[in-house]
C-alpha cells in the first residue's frame, strides 16, 4: 500500500481538511476477496456441494468476479484508509468521504479519502493566567455545622408553644383525596413531619411554615407520583417541637463520641474537612487554568466539531446513566429541564470544551511541550497492569492502532496545564495567595483528563 497526503486549500482555516490517495496492489487485497468468496459459498446452493463447500473457481464461473470483489473492496478500503491514517498521523475529527477512482472491477485499486482534521490555532496571552479557586481553609461556620449535625444525632424532640419554622418537627392528620376519595399511603394519624424536608410535596412545608398547634390547613399539591393527578390536602396541626441539642461539653463528647474533649472533636473535624477543601482546592486551580485559558480563543468553533464533541458528551452520559438504572427522560425530569434545555446547555458545554482543547493543544506547540518516553511506557505499564500480555506487545498493538499518538498527545496536554499552573496567579476569592503546594504538578496516569471534552477520535 502507497498513500500520498495533501492538504486541500479550499476550505477554511477552522475546518480544515487533508485528502489521502491510497494505491493498493491487487495481491494486497486478494486476502479480502477469498474472504468475501467464503461467505458467499455459505450462502449459495450449487448441486453436488455441501454450503461452504463450493470451489471459488466454480462460484466465479457461475457468479461472477464482480460481486466478491465490490465486497471486498467494501470491507478492506476502511482498513486500509485507516493504515493510512496512522501512517501519516492524522488527527481525523470526522468521517471520511471515500472515493475508489481506479480499479473498481480489477486490477491495482486507487481511492481517495478527504477528511477533517482537527484545526489549530494561536492562542496569545496565556502566560501569567489569574486563577480564582476556593480557599483551602475551612470556615469556622462550617466545623461548627459538622458539630451540630453530630450533635443533632443525640437531640431531644421538645414540643414548644410558637409557630413552626424551618427545620422544626410538627405532629399532623393528614388526609389526602382526590374527588373525595381518600389516598392510599397519603393519609395518616399522628405522623412527625419535618419542616423543610419536602419528604411529601413542596406545598407541605410552604403551609406548614408558620403553622401552629390547632391549625387546619387545606390546598391542593402534585402527587408524589407524576404520573397521578393532583391531590387535595387537609392537615391538622397538633403540635409543634424543636429539636433540642445537647450541650457542646468535654463530658458529653467524651459520652458520645470516641474523642476526649471538645478540642480533640473539633481538631478531627476541621482535619476531615480540611481534607475535602484541599482536594476541591487542588482540582479547581487546574481546572481554572483549562477556563481562563478556554476565554483567549476568539476564533469561532465549526458547528462540526462542536457537534462531534457533543455526540461523545451525549453517550458518555447516557452510558453512565444506564448503569444506574435511569433513561434520559427521567433524568431530564429529575433536573426539571426540558430536552430543549438540556441540549442546548450540552452544547454550549461541548463548544467550551472544544476551545479548551485546541486552546491547549496550542500551547503544546508553541511552548515545545512534548512527553517524555519514560513517562509514555510507564502509562502503558498502568494500561496493563492485570492484562495478560508483554509490554512489547501493548505498545506495538497501541502504535499499529494509532493510539500510541494519541497517548503522548494526552500527556503532553496534561504537562501543559501543569506549565499553566507554574506560570499563573492563583488566588481565593479575597484575592490571597494560594499555598504554591496546591499549583504543584500532579503524577498522571494514561487516562487523565483534566479537562472537560477533552477527545482523541
């Protein structure tokens, strides 16, 4: 096989695409065209032979050399095609349009593949980037939260003589009816509600709000089950209580909990939350560098391309949501989005993400960025950790595949956001700096993608 690249100059600098025209010799395709023979000697009936089992130079005779040749020219061009691009190293963003021009019915066979490329593009100003991430210190408010949240685990209901207000517990009758028919499941005695909860329907606790012992509250409110008509509430309120949290003592905590004293609590509980800021710390400024850096592309993005994004985007979705059990219709009315909505807001997604990636695949170029050996075969090392094949194997198998390109791609993408990172301002919301612990570059696995949309087709 002989494949010529030209890049075409008719189209526009951010829809670029390149033709390949690939020559392939007869003998190079005649594994294909006894191939297609097979499968069509289990198909045909000739007297005298069992399916499968008819002589190829009979089958010829009888049906022609045309037939098995247009399948095998069917099913060997993308092969081929793609040889070609992992050859010339082409970073393929679409499908091809292919074209056999010479050698149709025999002989050497000539065809043309024009594809898009991803386009590239200058990216000016990246160089001291201001990251804003959240600050790595936790609030005073939000150890003393955690606390209380411990503490309610240990309160006491006492019933109080005011209104009810959030996060307060009520004793209700409820009734529920729809035409004058009581509700299974949505009628009860004696039921402890929480206020706030929305454990039943929104209206609940926008009635119940300011209720006292003695109320009798009617409205009408959705159904649990969306699928059921709406249902006609009568609650009677007759009581009203407060949780009551213990003392914040040494003597309780020592009771309670598996710490001494209040000090010894607190320390464990700001160190558990210091834990998850820090980590929320450290992923934002990287992905901060990836959005203040997606904001310098001026370049309006192909349809194209953001439509490929939004594709991958659209199946990972739906994939992980499989998993769990769940359609997109019922997300979507989960979020309370309609399809609409939802599309539309993937699609911007998949636009930034687009700009992100040619964003820093510029700076790759322009920086001189590229991935060290060393690095790439430890990756393929990970990749295969538990597989039972040799490394030498993996990493041809990677590069006759065309993803061994990609790999060192991927990596010098990552090594990118880390030169961001080094070379930017990274403050909290106050404008401090940020502790240069967090903006160090992290260790990367093969399968890191810090990135939203990030893709290799």
């Amino acid at each position: 096989m002989k494949a010529d690249l030209e890049t075409l100059s008719d189209t526009p600098d951010l829809e670029p695409k390149v033709k390949l025209t690939v020559q392939v010799e007869e003998a190079e395709l005649e594994p294909a065209i006894e191939a297609a023979w097979k499968e069509i000697a289990k198909e045909v009936r000739i007297p005298g032979f069992r399916p499968g089992k008819a002589p190829r130079a009979l089958m010829e005779k009888q049906i022609g050399k045309g037939y098995a040749r247009s399948e095998a020219l069917n099913k060997a061009i993308p092969d081929f095609y793609g040889d070609a691009v992992v050859e010339h190293d082409i970073d393929v963003v679409a499908q091809p349009e292919l074209e056999i021009t010479e050698g149709e019915e025999d002989g050497d066979v000539t065809f043309t593949a024009v594809v898009g490329i991803r386009p590239t593009i200058i990216v000016a100003g990246y160089n001291g980037l201001r990251i804003e991430v959240p600050s790595p210190e936790v609030p005073t408010d939000e150890i003393d939260a955690q606390i209380d949240r411990i503490r309610s685990q240990y309160g006491e209901l006492t019933e109080v003589e005011r209104a009810a207000a959030d996060e307060d517990y009520v004793t209700i009758d409820v009734t529920g009816t729809q035409d004058g028919e009581e509700v299974d499941g949505l009628t009860a005695d004696d039921y402890l509600y929480r206020v706030g909860s929305g454990a039943i329907a929104a209206e609940f606790d926008e009635q119940l709000i300011g209720a006292s012992a003695g109320d009798v509250l009617e409205f009408t409110a959705e159904h649990p089950d969306p699928d059921e008509a709406d249902v006609q509430f009568r609650l009677v309120v007759k009581d009203v209580k407060e949780r009551v949290l213990p003392e914040l003592t040494d003597e309780w905590v020592a009771e309670a909990t598996e710490f001494d004293n209040v000090e010894q609590l607190t320390d464990d509980v700001r160190n558990r939350l210091g834990e998850g800021r820090e980590n929320q710390t450290r992923g934002a400024v990287r992905a901060g560098a990836v959005s203040e850096l997606a904001k310098l592309v001026d370049e309006e993005i192909p349809d194209s391309l953001v439509s490929v994004e939004m594709s991958g985007q659209l199946q990972n979705m739906i994939g992980r949501l499989q998993q769990q059990g769940i359609g997109l219709d019922d997300y979507l009315r989960i979020i309370g989005q309609d399809q609409e909505t939802f599309l539309d807001s993937m699609r911007d997604s998949a636009r930034d993400g687009v700009k992100a990636d040619l964003a820093l695949r510029a700076v790759v170029v322009a920086e001189g960025i590229v991935a060290d050996e060393d690095d790439v075969d430890h990756n393929i090392g990970h990749m295969i950790e538990g597989v039972d094949i040799s490394f030498e194997d993996a990493k041809e198998q990677l590069a006759s595949g065309g993803q061994l390109s990609a790999i060192r791609t991927d990596m010098a993408i990552q090594k990118a956001i880390d030169w961001l990172v080094g070379q930017a301002e990274v403050v909290d919301p106050d404008g401090k700096a940020i502790d240069e612990r967090f903006t160090q570059p992290l260790e990367h696995d093969h399968d890191d993608h810090d990135h939203e949309g990030h893709d290799h087709d």
